[in-house]
C-alpha cells in the first residue's frame, strides 16, 4: 500500500497506530512475513518470519515478547487464510500475497477515532471492517462473501472483538507509544519556502516553482497564483509531500510559462502549514506578507 494514501485518510492533529503485514505463499529473497508497526509516519517496530522477534526503533537491539507473541498470531492467521484463498480460487500455482493493514486512531480532541481493517490477496481487496466506537456501530465489506457467509452469530461475535477487545488494546498501545515518542510525532517544524524559476533548455518558456520544505508533520497547503487567482491544477505539476531524509517533508508545485506570461501577469505562491496556523505569500524579490512567525523565508531567486 501507499503510505501516503493511508495517512492522508486521519485528520489533522489526530494520531493512528497501524500495522502493515505482508504474507509471501512462494519463493522469494524477502522473508515469508513481515509486519511494520507505525505510529503516524514512525516506524515503532518491526517483525518478520527470520528473526521472530519484534523489535522496536529506538531500541534496535532489544525485543518484545508480547509484541513477538501478538504478532505470531498474526503471522498464523494470515497463513491459514492465504491457503484458504488460494484453495477456493483455485491459485494453486505461482507467487500469491495476502496483506493486512490494521489500526485505530485518537483524534486531536483526545477522543477515540475509528478502528479500521483491510486484507487483500493478489491486490484485490478481500474484507474490510470499520468500526466506530463513539456510534458503536461497524461497517462491513466483504467482496469474498460468495466463498464464505457470515451469521448473525458470527456478526455479534466479530463485533464483540472490535468493541470489546481489538480497539481497547489497540487505543491502549496507541497512547503507550504517543507517550514514548512524543518528542518525535509531537514535534512541530516550520516550513521553509522558496519561489524560483529557471530556464527551460528545450524551448523558450521558463518553469516556476514554488518550494516548501523542512515541515513536520506533514499537513500543508501550497497554491501557486497568477493575477491574484489559484492556477487550474491541469496546469500545475508536482504537489506530492515527500520525505526528506532527515524525517521532515517537502512539497514542490511548478508551473511552465512563457517569458511573456512572466511580464504580464502576477505570480506569487502561498503557503499555510496546517498545525502552525501560518500564512506565507511570496511573489519574485518580494516578500508580501506574513501572517505568522512560524514560517521562514529562506531565499528569491530573480
């Protein structure tokens, strides 16, 4: 799975603890399981099918032995599963894959988000669960229902485990490592941001590009303006938030013009970091305004 597409799914100043597991039924350089335990975007520990241990970040050379025998269970109940697929689609042949990603979320007022779930074999999505605590209800998607049907006892009992047991232990370990890593999830860095432009080599245009980079955690916004008004995004390239290699992030936007468009319109960039509470504008050689201290200016190229 995309990282970035998970994380883009809690809310900003909200926190999650997810697992990411991977099954291998076949022969391959990589272990036949692997698990990641992240908090937000923080690798907290890791466990694969070689070592059998769980091992956590900060501590690289310790180990877990109720995380390893959690995640043993895991690694079970995904290799029962992967064979069970693999009988009933009748993939018996070749390399074949079950993923899990499966976690819970605080919400910035202290409050207990959802508790989400998702399993797929060969990249298709083969349940999904989601449960809301606060409604105490659970949604579920199960495109597998033709090979397996689900009771109304079997309902209760699953709901059962979600309500009473699953999201419990999941919110209690969630807040253990939020307490834990707190310098680092909990950190707040400002955004610096940069608007340049440069001559492209193959024609006669000029690409502008406005640059924010060195923020933690990763919510921003990053407009580009031309004559006071937000550029089409079919124009505009770029946009990803991207990892630097430091732990913070990055994000470019670029706009190709001709030097004409330069000289008669009004380019400027604007950045608002989402848990700073800051508004950055930004136009050539100019400085507009800055709503807040939180964000630097760190150079204009003219």
């Amino acid at each position: 799975w995309n990282k970035n597409v998970i994380l883009a799914h809690v809310p900003t100043g909200s926190h999650s603890l997810m697992v990411f597991a991977t099954y291998i039924a076949g022969q391959t350089q990589f272990p036949e399981f692997t698990l990641v335990l992240m908090l937000d975007d923080v690798q907290v520990m890791y466990y694969d099918s070689v070592s059998l241990k769980a091992v956590h970040r900060s501590q690289s050379n310790s180990s877990d032995d109720n995380g390893a025998g959690i995640f043993s269970d895991i690694y079970d109940i995904m290799k029962d599963r992967t064979f069970y697929l693999k009988d009933h689609q009748n993939c018996t042949k070749g390399l074949h894959v079950y993923q899990k990603r499966v976690g819970c979320e605080l919400l910035d007022n202290d409050q207990p988000g959802l508790f989400l779930s998702w399993d797929a074999f060969n990249g298709q999505n083969t349940e999904a669960f989601t449960f809301d605590v606060a409604k105490r209800t659970m949604q579920i998607n199960l495109p597998w229902m033709r090979i397996k049907g689900m009771g109304q006892m079997e309902w209760l009992h699953v709901k059962f485990l979600y309500e009473h047991v699953y999201h419990p232990v999941c919110m209690k370990t969630l807040r253990a490592f939020l307490e834990k890593e707190k310098n680092t999830v909990m950190r707040k860095l400002k955004p610096k941001v940069r608007l340049f432009r440069k001559p492209l080599t193959d024609s006669q245009g000029l690409q502008i590009s406005c640059l924010a980079t060195g923020f933690y955690p990763r919510h921003i916004n990053l407009t580009l303006f031309r004559d006071g008004q937000p550029v089409d995004d079919d124009q505009i390239t770029g946009g990803e938030i991207l990892p630097n290699g430091d732990g913070t992030y990055q994000m470019r936007k670029s706009l190709v013009i001709s030097e004409e468009e330069l000289h008669n319109a009004y380019y400027k960039c604007t950045a608002n970091y989402l848990n700073l509470d800051n508004k950055l504008d930004i136009a050539f050689g100019l400085l507009l305004c800055v709503k807040n201290p939180h964000t630097t200016l760190i150079g204009i190229l003219r």
